[in-house]
C-alpha cells in the first residue's frame, strides 16, 4: 500500500494489529507509525527510479509534517481508546470519499512559489497531526490535498506523500517511544515485510491508470472503514 498509493499502510496495519496481533487501537496506532518510515523510504527510493523525485515540496510538507506529528501523539496520549476508534473510521470515509472523486492529471506539477510553500505547510502540519495521532503516514491526507489543492498528477502527489512521510513518522514514533505508547520490536518487525513489499508496490502505481487506482483507492478504505465498525 505505501507503494501502490503513496501512503504509510497504516490504513491496513492498524486495524491488522488490532485484530491478529490483539493490541489495543492506541497501542496499534503507535506501533504502525514506527514501521511507516522505513516503508516511506523504500517508495520513495522506487518513485525515484521511475523519474518521480519532488524533493523540494516535500521538503516543505515535511517541515510542517515535524510539527504537526508532535501534536498528533499529544492527542493520542490524551482520548481514550474508543474515541480513537470512531475518529479513524471517521477520517478513513471521508479521505477514501475524497480520493474517489478525483481524475489526476499526471502531467501537472507542483511550480514553488510563497502561496504554494504555505500551502504545502500547511497540509505539512496536517499530515503529520493524523500520523501522531490516526497512526498512519499521513498519505492519506496529503494526496487528496495536493491533487485537489495544487492540481498535481497522482504520481508526483505520491512521491510528495513518501518522501514528507519518513520525518514525519520518525517524530511521532520517537515521542510514542519515550512515552512507552508502542514497543520498538514490535514496530521493527512490520517494518520489515513492509520492506520487502513496498517496491512491489511501486510498480503498481506506475503501471495501473490513475483513475482506476483512485477508484481502487477509496473501495479499499471503505471497506476496511466498515470492517473496523463490526
């Protein structure tokens, strides 16, 4: 999933933790966060090699991602678990609703100025608030922003989400580690088959039309939107 849609895959770990492994959600939140930045690295690396490699407006998503992250893990210390549960389904519908109704041009790209450097930190500082606090990369937000903001093409607004996505990740999952929210083995070993899956991913996202994969996007989150409500 970071590959294919640009995201962390905590939309699937999360509720997977959950589930099989039988963590509590903020417990599952945190511990998806700490295998987010590795998965970002890996997609983003896969991005470059296919000739998407923004690295300046992710720079500026990434400064108000930093910020933004800390927030989110404040919050999350501060709800109680059942909360957490309804606010994610909450923000899984309405991203995946979103993301829908969406035809990306794969042609148009981000052209850095001061109103599109403020845009792009503030859905920084958005992304990193739902990766502290929801437990994913904060692709899921970032996408739909900048497609619907800025105009950009699927794939660059993917390579913007990954290459943001790791310093964001690394601040949330470094204050849920000092707050003993989530364990470090447990992070590092999603981490790994998240490794070994992303460039798989990648691939997809290259080869598949950007509508079909916007369609298949938002069906995914729906589904597991309405999975986590049974």
């Amino acid at each position: 999933l970071a590959g294919f849609f640009g995201v962390g895959g905590g939309i699937i770990m999360v509720p997977l933790l959950v589930v099989w492994a039988r963590l509590d959600q903020r417990r599952a939140q945190a511990t998806s966060l700490l295998a987010i930045a590795p998965a970002a690295l890996i997609g983003a690396t896969s991005y470059g090699i296919g000739g998407i490699f923004p690295l300046l407006p992710a720079i500026a998503v990434a400064l108000g991602a930093l910020a933004g992250a800390q927030l989110g893990a404040l919050i999350l210390r501060q709800l109680s678990v059942s909360w957490l549960r309804w606010l994610f389904i909450a923000f899984v519908v309405s991203m995946s609703v979103t993301v829908m109704l969406i035809v990306p041009d794969r042609e148009t790209h981000i052209a850095l100025d001061a109103p599109e450097v403020i845009g792009l930190l503030a859905i920084g500082v958005v992304m990193g608030i739902t990766a502290g606090l929801f437990g994913v990369g904060g692709g899921i937000v970032a996408i739909p922003a900048l497609m619907v903001v800025f105009g950009v093409g699927d794939l660059e607004a993917k390579g913007v989400s990954l290459l943001a996505m790791a310093p964001a990740a690394l601040s949330g999952s470094f204050s849920h580690l000092r707050h003993r929210v989530a364990d470090l083995r447990d992070g590092l070993w999603v981490a790994l088959g998240a490794l070994l899956a992303t460039p798989i991913g990648s691939l997809g996202a290259f080869v598949i039309p950007a509508q079909w994969a916007s369609i298949a996007f938002g069906t995914f989150g729906l589904a597991i939107a309405t999975a986590l409500t049974i």
